[in-house]
C-alpha cells in the first residue's frame, strides 16, 4: 500500500492582495487619525498659550486699575458707548521718579491697541507705549465701556473691557472673545 502525503496548500495570490489592501487601508486611516491628533494638539497648545498670555495681561491691568482712581476713558470720563484708549491715576510711583502727589499729571497709566497687541504707556517717564501680549496674539478689536467716573457722583467707577482677537494661522488659528470687568475699590467721592 502507498500512502500519499498531503500537504496544505499556501495562500493564493489574490487572497495575499486582498490581505495587504486590507491593512494598507487599515494603515492609512490610522496614520490619518494620528496626524489629526497631532494637529489638534497643536491647536490646544496655541489656545492655551493665548489664555494663559492673555490672562496675564489682563489680571495685571484689573489689579492695577481697580486701587487706582480718576477714570477717563478716550481722555473724557465715562464713555458708554465703548472707548479705545483707557487712562487712570496709578495709586503708587509708577514713572520711576520717586515721587508720587495724586494732583499731578505724572504716575498715570493709558492701555490701548496698536498694530495688533496690548499696549501700555506711563506717563511722564518719558518711554513710548510697550506691548503685554504675545506678538502670536492678535488682537483685532479692545473696547472700554466706563461707567461711574464723574467726581462727586457717589458711583463706584467701573469699566468693562471687550477684546476680540485670534492666535496662530491656517489650521491652527483659535479665534477669541473675551469679557472682563473692574471696579474701583473706593467711590470717588
């Protein structure tokens, strides 16, 4: 008696083209999935990056502007109707002199936008306006809405601040809209 062996016969070739499309295209979408990842992350990293800037920026300005006094905003007082420019009388020496008399023109604080960023001038030391944004943040709109800054008025000044802006380009740019307001302290009676 002869015996025959049998032996399995391997794969054919369409089954092994079928096998490498399949993970190619499992392969693909992966990759895909991964590069979305990254991508996203990147964006979230820019728009933590702009809060946490931006965050700085205007805590600093709210601790300073609520001890300070005499509100103007556009070199007037109240400005309802959303201003550019807001100006106040630090309640320290802030022009580095010294010196420091709340009747005088000097140790006052102006922030306002310009090409893009936060800016922020002292009075009287003789040094032009200096950013306090990131040059990555660009701010498109600032407004002040004051309220309460006539003297005598038995109001506590108050000023709303709007900011409109975005950081990053092409896909990683995050678009902003910010909302804060500040108090004085004390009535300006």
């Amino acid at each position: 008696m002869t015996t025959h062996r049998t032996y399995p016969s391997g794969f054919t070739l369409i089954e092994v083209l079928v096998s490498v499309s399949i993970f190619a295209i499992v392969m693909l979408v992966a990759t895909g999935a991964v590069f979305t990842i990254v991508e996203s992350n990147k964006k979230t990293h820019t728009l933590k990056s702009v809060m946490t800037n931006l965050n700085f920026a205007l805590e600093s300005m709210a601790r300073d502007m609520r001890v300070g006094s005499n509100y103007r905003c556009d070199g007037v007082g109240d400005c309802p109707s959303g201003g550019t420019t807001f100006i106040y009388k630090a309640n320290r020496d802030v022009d580095g002199d010294g010196f420091y008399n709340i009747g005088d023109g000097n140790d006052q604080i102006e922030y306002s936008v310009s090409g893009g960023r936060l800016m922020k001038r002292v009075y009287s030391n003789g040094l032009p306006a200096i950013p306090i944004t990131a040059s990555e943040i660009q701010i498109t709109s600032m407004k002040f809405y004051l309220y309460g800054s006539p003297a005598l008025d038995n109001r506590q000044p108050k000023v709303l601040i709007t900011i409109q802006g975005y950081a990053g380009t092409g896909q990683t740019r995050s678009d902003f809209n910010i909302q804060t307001t500040v108090s004085q302290r004390s009535i300006d009676s």
